[in-house]
C-alpha cells in the first residue's frame, strides 16, 4: 500500500468572495474528494451585485427600450440563482459542505468586521488542516493585479483572503470567555489566478477535470455564460496554467509562507516525468495520450 493511501484524510476549507470563484481550485478540490478528504466551501457574499451582465446591458437601453422581465430583476432574485449555481457546481465536484454568506459587496473588512468573527467560528467547527483563499496582496512588479486594478486599489478578492487571514490568528489565540479550542491550519494556499505567473509556486494537474470545469463554468448561467464560452475560458485559463506546468491542464497556487520539510521531497510525478518517454509526454501535453511521462 502507498504512503499516500495510509495518510489520514485531510480537512480543506475554500474561502472565497463570490460563488463563482471557487471553480479556481474546483478540479483540485474534486481530486481531493475522490482521495478521501474534505472540503467545506465558503463564499463570503451570495455575488448578488457581481456579472449580471443582462440587467447591465438592459439598464444601457433607454427606458422605453428596456426588457421589463430583466429590468425589474432584483438582486435577491438574480442571488438566489447564482447560490443554486454554485450549489450544483459544487455537486460536480463532490463537495457537500457549502456556506454561503452574505456580507454587502463590495465586500469591505472595514464595512463588515463581523467576517472575520464569523470565519474564526467556521474554522472552529471546520478544524481545516489546508486553507484555500485569494492572494491577500495581488502584487505584481509592474504594481497591476491580474486583474488589471493598480495593487492600491481595494477589491473584494483581497479583502476577502485578509477576513481569512485575520480569522486563521484568530482562531489560533486562546478563548478565555467562551474555551473554544484553539486551531491551528497546517497549510495556507492562496489562489494562483490572483497574482502574475512568475509568482506561482505550483500547479496540480486537473486534465482529467477538464470536463467537470467546464461544466462549471457552463453552469453559471446568470453571469451570461455559455458552452462555448465555457470551453474557451477553460482552454485559455487552466489550459495556460496547464502549458506552464507542462501537462494539459492545471490549476496553480502560491503558498502563504516557505515550508519546511524534513529532507528534500521530490513529487512522483517529477520523478515520472524525468524518467518517461519525452515523445508520450508531448502526446499528453496535447491530449492523444494519457501517459505523462
């Protein structure tokens, strides 16, 4: 039996700021799943004000010109269509733990300091060993973010990863009214698609998810996705990342903090790729085999 199959199953908790941010790690949180862990999605808004891009181009028109039934959508309805949204995509993935808050966005720690209580509490219950979050700093040498905002404007993605961090101290400080217990998290990744290439750490391989994401994607129907759309998002966005680290299709990270290891650990499949055909590997990497190595 392998080391891998003797492990003791691990406790992930994903915070995110919307719903659809969590398809970011959905293809490793799904590995994780059918490995034996856990995972507990948390999506600190319900996304009611983010990509409703339908009441956005209706409320362009003129008046007369509008569509009653999408001008007169409210954000509770167009958020109770996107939470049962992110409820299916998480079924794809095999994830039965999903919270969905529903702090005001723009989400703002300074507006809801409340978040950061209500996550210690999450972190109590949950009792993660690997918390996924946002980058809380999205820099980039150029002083951008991936997203195109200079790094000293606030968006709801860095606010959302310092709630988290902020509740990780939290949860780890002694209770002296209530005795909680306190806890610790073992590994903090924060959510590649947030920082610039050069400072990903590393990528998992998720070719074997390509699909499941892209019916992810697809699923998000109120954000004006399509199939199509769905598989090109996915061929440029993971199929990029998947480029980079020299398989079909990845998901990427970066760690909180440098680890530390008792020796030098190299992954098995660095060691299969070393040691493998470079003509089988180049047929994976374009998806006429499924051999990596």
């Amino acid at each position: 039996m392998s080391d891998e199959a003797k492990r003791d199953p691990l406790r992930f908790l994903v915070v995110v700021a919307h719903p659809h941010d969590f398809t970011h790690c959905a293809g490793t949180c799904g590995i994780h799943v059918l490995m034996g862990d856990s995972v507990t999605v948390v999506t600190m808004t319900d996304g009611g004000r983010k990509h409703n891009e339908a009441y956005l181009d209706e409320m362009s028109k003129p008046e007369a010109k509008r569509d009653p039934a999408i001008a007169n959508q409210t954000q509770e309805d167009y958020a109770a269509a996107k939470n049962r949204e992110i409820t299916e995509v998480c079924a794809v993935f095999g994830v039965k733990d999903l919270r969905i808050l529903t702090f005001p966005e723009p989400l703002r720690l300074q507006h809801s300091p409340e978040a950061v209580d209500t996550l210690a509490d999450i972190i109590a219950d949950v009792r993660p060993h690997v918390l996924i979050t946002h980058a809380p700093y999205n820099m980039s040498p150029a002083g951008i973010t991936t997203h195109g905002l200079p790094t000293a404007t606030l968006n709801d993605h860095r606010e959302c990863a310092i709630m988290a961090m902020e509740a990780c101290a939290m949860a780890n400080m002694p209770d002296y009214e209530a005795k909680k217990q306190p806890h610790r998290i073992a590994a903090i990744y924060y959510l590649g698609v947030d920082v610039m290439p050069d400072q990903v750490d590393f990528y998992v391989d998720i070719s074997d998810w390509k699909d499941h994401r892209q019916r992810a994607e697809a699923l998000f129907k109120s954000q004006g996705q399509t199939e199509a759309f769905a598989r090109k998002r996915i061929d440029i966005g993971a199929g990029s990342m998947g480029w980079a680290a020299r398989t079909q299709y990845a998901e990427a990270f970066v760690r909180s903090q440098v680890e530390t290891l008792p020796c030098i650990e190299v992954p098995q499949w660095s060691l299969q790729l070393a040691s493998g055909s470079r003509i089988e590997h180049l047929k994976h990497i374009a998806g006429e085999s499924t051999a990596q190595g």
